[in-house]
C-alpha cells in the first residue's frame, strides 16, 4: 500500500509549461479513497462524519428519487458564460477567445468527465452530505485554462485554523485511518468545497440526508417489519375449543390438515359449545403500518425541500395543486442549489483559479419553471420595452444582432473568420 500511495502521489510540480499544444494538468487528489478501513485520527484537520451510512441511505427508493428530482434537473439546465455584470465589455481584452476557452474547460473537464458527469458528482455528495468538492488545477493551455475533477467529498477534511492567505492550505485530502502529516494538501484555488447550509459553529455543511437521517432510518425499520408481516404466510387467528380433551384436539388438527386445508372445502365443527376464534392482529393494512410510513416519506421531504407529490405520495392531489407544487420544488430545492452551483463556479474556477474575474457562469432556466413560461414573460418584457432584442438572445445563450439584422461577432472572433 504504501507503494501505491508513492506512485499516485510522485512527480508533483507546481507549475506546467505552457509549450505543449495540449497540456494536462496533473491531478493531486486520489478518485476513490474509500477503499481502507474507517478509523480517524484526531487533529487540525477535521473530518466529516458519518459518510458511510449518509451514502448508503442514498441508495435507499425514497431518497434516490429525492436526489435525482433535484439532481438530474439541473443537470439538464442550459447554461451559459457571460460578461459579468457591471463590467464594461469592451474593456475585456480578448473576450471571444475567453469565453470560448471557459466554455470548453467545462464541456471537457477532463479525460473522462463532460460538464453533466461532473457536475452530476458533486450535486450527489452535496445533497447526500453537503460535501461536494471539485478539484481545480491550472493546465497552462490557453485553449483550455485549467482541469477539473470529482474528489470524493467524505475524504475532504477542513483545516480550522485556515488564516485566509491564499499559500495557506485550507482542506486535505486523507485516506480513512491516514495521519495528516501524510494528507494531501490543498489551497483554497485548488478546491471548489460546495457547502449546503452553511453555519457558523462549523465549518461543514449540512446536507438534507443529514437531516432526515433518523427519519430515513425509521422508515427502513417499518419498511423491513411491514415487508416480513406482508410475507408472513402464518394465520394470525387461532381457534379455541373449551373443554377439549388432548386426543380430541390432536384428532381435529388432523382431520383439519387432511380433509380442510388448501382444499377449498366449508369445515363443519359439531360440538358441545360454540368455538371461539381468538385473534392476534386486526388482519388488516393498518398492522402494516401504512399510515406510518407515509408520514415518513412526507419529512424526507420536507428535509429536502420538495412536495410529497414528487414522491410518491399523490393523495388529496389535483391539477391545480399539483401545478403550484412542481412550481414550489423549483422555487424552494432546485433554484437555490443551482445558484450555488454557479457561484462557486464563478469565484472560485473563474476568479480563484484561472484569474479572469470578469466573468460570470449562469444557467439560464432559473428564472422560470418551463420554456412556455419564460417565454412568455420574455415576450411580455419586450413588448413593454423592459428589455432589448439583444438582451433576450443574451439570456438564452445566444449572440447579438447587428444592425442589418447578422449575428454580431466579437472583434477577435471576426479577425479570426476574415
């Protein structure tokens, strides 16, 4: 192992030459550390806790659609590089050519990830533990400025004694039972560490698994014992004859299992008194606990932020309701992590580690739930004169007209085109 740790970690150099046509930065931290036994040691270096059960909750039905209802939506959203705001244009030098290199380091991350894969990653780690990171490494290249990679967010740890200096190390990447002495350091350039929940006693996160842990955990419980009753072929009733004799009794469980069972026939019983049947449970959906679990599913969630409908729970639910709660999922779960997303992408891949702070990465489906609705708003926008032509196009990711109606080029971009 220890060899291992040597390959994966040998040849580390700061800087990489801008001479090749095709640089590739090399990656600092490891793609799956998972792989040791989980003890952690105490230190400067904090640990997230609990990440081995938080993810395999995850792979739970309730909680897998949860992730993806959030996860795969913003994962599809178009998205765009813009100028920032209150940043003149024209004093951007080279500004085709940057967005267009932006635009390529996220379409092509690395060797194996396109921006969905990757971004898909750090959503899942976020929403499981509010640990989503992203390693960033300059590559040199001005055609693509730096490299990004998925880091397993559990194996992050933070350093609480960070001073805010750009050369000090803020987090670590450390194998479960590692020492820090032997843990990867890393800037705070290098490391874009998404936080959901953000809160002042610690420098975590707090994921919406994390919160509904013990709910989830319930939930399992009363699935696992509803599934076992469900399955259970014993009758729950019994028949009780007073003042049977033992062979009486043993001559009844005979005949019963002979000349009644699985046949389909109707038992006559001629004695003395009346049986009586006793039962031991209601023989109804009630011993399953329905009501219980769904009452469950409702906190995982409100833990993260959508309407029970999305999952599964369609009770009391029309076509008007059913309008204001997919609108309600939008507003509450999907739209803030989006934003998140892209702030962090553009302080800390834009600004933090390429140094082009003029730029900004926005997805553009946030201002409305569907197509028809952001653009009907749009239309309605124009027609009152709130907003140009060319603003409209700069929404949607597109160019600007010019004034004989062409699509407007950059100036670097039409010497580029003669």
């Amino acid at each position: 192992m220890r060899g291992i740790w040597r390959q994966a970690t040998h040849g580390r150099e700061d800087h990489v030459s801008a001479k090749a046509t095709d640089a590739e930065s090399e990656r600092r931290t490891l793609a799956m550390p998972a792989i040791l036994g989980p003890v952690q040691f105490p230190g400067k270096l904090l640990p997230k806790p609990t990440p081995a059960n938080l993810r395999r909750f995850a792979e739970t039905p309730i909680v897998r659609r949860a992730i993806n209802v959030i996860k795969d939506r913003i994962a599809a959203m178009d998205w765009q590089i813009r100028v920032r705001r209150g940043v003149d244009s024209g004093d951007v030098a080279f500004i085709a050519r940057k967005l267009k290199a932006l635009r390529r380091t996220l379409e092509e991350p690395n060797a194996v990830d396109s921006f969905r894969t990757l971004i898909e990653q750090v959503i899942e780690d976020a929403l499981t533990g509010g640990f989503g990171a992203m390693e960033m490494e300059p590559s040199g290249d001005p055609e693509r400025p730096a490299m990004l990679w998925p880091v397993d967010g559990a194996s992050i740890r933070i350093n609480a004694r960070w001073d805010g200096q750009p050369d000090t190390p803020r987090y670590a990447q450390a194998l479960p039972g590692q020492l820090e002495s032997s843990a990867i350091d890393l800037r705070d350039d290098q490391l874009m560490y998404v936080r959901m929940n953000p809160r002042s006693f610690t420098p975590f996160g707090l994921g919406p698994l994390e919160v509904a842990f013990e709910t989830v955990n319930q939930f399992l419980s009363a699935h696992r014992f509803a599934g076992k009753l469900a399955a259970n072929s014993v009758a729950q009733y019994a028949l009780w004859l007073n003042e049977a004799t033992p062979t009486q009794h043993d001559r009844l469980i005979r005949w019963w299992q002979d000349e009644i069972e699985g046949t389909g026939r109707v038992p006559l019983i001629s004695t003395g008194q009346k049986p009586e049947v006793l039962r031991f449970a209601q023989g109804t959906d009630a011993d399953l606990r329905l009501a219980w679990q769904e009452f469950l599913i409702r906190m995982v969630a409100n833990a993260f932020g959508l309407p029970p409908l999305l999952l599964g729970l369609e009770a009391d639910v029309n076509q008007s309701t059913a309008a204001e709660m997919t609108d309600e999922a939008f507003r509450g779960a999907i739209s803030p992590l989006a934003m998140l997303l892209a702030g962090h992408i553009t302080r800390d891949l834009f600004g933090k580690c390429i140094g082009w702070r003029e730029f900004e990465f926005v997805f553009n489906e946030l201002n409305a739930r569907d197509e028809e609705t952001e653009l009907a708003v749009q239309v309605q926008l124009l027609q009152a004169g709130v907003l140009t032509v060319n603003e409209v196009r700069a929404m949607r990711g597109l160019g600007p007209l010019g004034r004989d109606g062409a699509v407007q080029l950059a100036g670097e971009e039409a010497k580029d085109r003669g």
